[in-house]
C-alpha cells in the first residue's frame, strides 16, 4: 500500500481538498460523506439536488487528508450506485472528482505527491480506477468525461456501481453559478461558449449551462485564474452584455479576495479560522477545568462568527485580526498545535490580501500590528 512520504516539515504542509460526490438528495448519505472526513477539518458541506452532487471542502494535512478523503470515498463507493443515479451534472465516478489544493507555503508538486499516494489507495483497496488530471498532467477533466482517455490506475473496465474517480491538482478556483431568467437553453449554450477560454473567451473561465427543473436556466462556470477572472468580473461582462442575470450561487467556498455578494458568508478563509477555533474548543474541553471548559466555549462561538463571515472591508480586516490573535490564546491555554497555527495564519493572510488599497491607507495601523501578530506565529508556531 502506498503512502505518502512524510517528513519533519509536514506539520508546516497544509492542503485543501473539495471532492464532489454524486449525490446531492439523501440526507443521510450526505451526511456520512462528511462524517467520514473527520479525519481532517470539515469546512463546507454544499448539496445540490437539482445536479444530485455533494461538495465537501476539507483541510489538513497531507496524511490526515487522505485518510479523511480515503474515509469519504469508502462510503461513496458503499452508498453511491451509478446505474441507479439521476442528476443533470455530468459524472464519472460515485466519488467523481477529487481535486487537492496547495495552501499556504505548500506547493502543486506536493499536491502531486499527494494525488498520487491517494490514488493508489483509491485503486489497491477500493478496486476503484483513477483517472489523475490537471498540474502535472496533460489531461483535462472534459477529456476524461468525453471518454478521450483512459484510467491511469486500473481499468480499462470500470467499477460495477461506483465508476471511477479523477483525481487532480490545482489552484484556488471558484466554481459559480448564476441563473439566467430570461434565456432559453438555445439562448445560453452560445453564451456560454463565448464565455470560455478554450473558445477565446474569458481569460480563466470554463462555463456549461443546464437546464434544472422547472425549465430554469443555469450558467454553471468555474473560474480557475481568479487574479484574471473573479465572480464580479464575470457578472459585469454579463451586465455589459446586457443579460438578465438571477440569483448568483458560489459552490463550495470562495477566497476572500475574489469574493463577491455571493461569497457572503462562505469565505475559505472564515471557514478555515472557524475550523482551527472549533479544534481549539475540543482540544480546551478535554483539559476539563473551569477556566478552559470557559474558553471552550467562547472559542465555539467565535468559530461560529468567522464561519458567518462577510465581504465588506470592515468584516475582512476584522476577521484577518481575529484570525491571528486566536493564535496567542490557543497558545496560552495549552490548545495551539503546528497544524492549527498553519491554518490560522493561512486564514489571517488571506482575509489580510482582500484589503483594498483604499482600506490598506486608512487602516495602516491596524495592518501593522496584524503583521506583527502574523510574523509572532510564524516564529512561534507552538
């Protein structure tokens, strides 16, 4: 069996992961896909039951996340029966697509180290195929999904019930969608396809539409260059092309410096702050005394706050400050691991790198001491 290598540095590694799952209707399967991740810090549970899929975005690190992704993929292959599904998002596998994503100081090739140890598990004690796609690979996932490849694990046959499952490596993106009241699917499909970058379109997009229940049109995008195409920018080339547009929909969650009205609320950086405060609040109320039963749980009310988190300046800068000054307090209390410093200063840096120039020049003092705690947890990491 493989595994993934570890070494001294790997506390300081820190990944995320957003497997999608076909399945976006039964309660209690959705349920145990995310129970099964506990392994890692569960961030985000977002299902869809109009394209029956289930996203759920986890951090950790590299061998807690493939033992929550390995725990995830178990129940998918158990629950998850392809020949009996019914969703309008194309798939090929019960757990259909499993990106990684490099956090913090980590980098792509370490995700690709990781893919790979994940996906000889996947094969060598599920008997699932696994298709790897993205950094590293010359393969994109509408080549897998169009049948234009072959499995690089397993295969060719694929699993009787579960299919198989692609595993890939990028960065950040934002997977939106935005309703179309006023289209008809001949109307969207050309839109769409002027929008993709493939097709000279936007610089970082890809973009499908589907029509959903009821005869709603959706424009189903995921913007894979955020520096180049934010969920805003997109909404005002639409707006400058004069298209009715409907309710917005970020799936999964979006980093705060892309973030737009959408994004309200489901900010990775809130959710990652939100995550290592709920840990801090497990880790204090097994010390079981007065004071620490206390800060367990104002710790679960903050992890509640960050989670809620908004986009708007003030909330941004806010929660880059209560970000890092969890760190000092988990410290105090005995609560403070590598892991959760890592995590906190990822959350703290990337609320910090939302802030407007405008922000920045009225708040200066206030960004110099948050560098000051940050640099405080980079020395001080325990």
């Amino acid at each position: 069996m493989a595994t993934y290598a570890s070494s001294a540095m790997e506390a300081d590694n820190l990944f995320e992961s957003v497997p999608n799952f076909s399945e976006g209707r039964r309660a209690d399967v959705i349920e145990a896909l995310a129970g099964a991740a506990d392994k890692a810090h569960v961030l985000d549970t977002d299902a869809d039951p109009d394209h029956n899929r289930v996203v759920i975005s986890i951090a950790a690190r590299p061998s807690e996340l493939i033992e929550a992704l390995m725990g995830s993929v178990r129940v998918a292959v158990d629950r998850i029966d392809l020949l009996r599904h019914e969703g309008a998002h194309p798939r090929v596998g019960a757990a259909d697509v499993i990106p990684i994503v490099p956090l913090g100081s980590s980098t792509l090739a370490g995700a690709v180290e990781l893919s790979r140890a994940l996906g000889e598990r996947v094969w060598s004690e599920l008997a699932v195929p696994v298709y790897f796609y993205g950094y590293g690979t010359s393969r994109r996932l509408a080549d897998i999904r169009a049948a234009r490849a072959r499995p690089d694990l397993g295969g060719p046959d694929l699993h009787p019930s579960a299919g198989a499952t692609c595993i890939g490596v990028r960065d950040k993106l934002v997977a939106f969608n935005v309703m179309l009241p006023a289209m008809s699917m001949t109307e969207a499909r050309p839109l769409a396809r002027s929008l993709r970058e493939s097709d000279g379109g936007i610089p970082g997009v890809q973009s499908l539409v589907f029509e959903l229940p009821g005869g709603r049109v959706q424009l189903s995008m995921n913007l894979f260059r955020l520096s180049e195409a934010s969920p805003a920018a997109v909404i005002a080339e639409l707006e400058r092309r004069g298209v009715q547009i409907g309710e917005q929909q970020i799936v999964g969650l979006c980093p705060a410096a892309a973030a737009n009205v959408a994004a309200a609320g489901k900010l990775l950086e809130g959710r990652l702050a939100a995550a290592a405060a709920r840990a801090g609040a497990r880790l204090c109320a097994r010390i079981h005394d007065t004071e620490h039963t206390r800060l367990a749980a104002r710790l679960e009310r903050e992890g509640d706050d960050l989670a809620r988190l908004g986009i708007d300046q003030t909330e941004l800068l806010a929660g880059a400050e209560r970000a890092a000054a969890l760190a000092p307090v988990l410290r105090a209390a005995q609560a403070l691991d590598s892991e959760l410093a890592s995590i906190l200063g990822v959350a703290a840096r990337g609320l910090r790198d939302a802030i407007s120039p405008q922000t920045r020049a009225g708040r200066a003092a206030r960004l110099a001491a948050l560098e000051s705690r940050l640099t405080a947890i980079d020395l001080n990491p325990v």
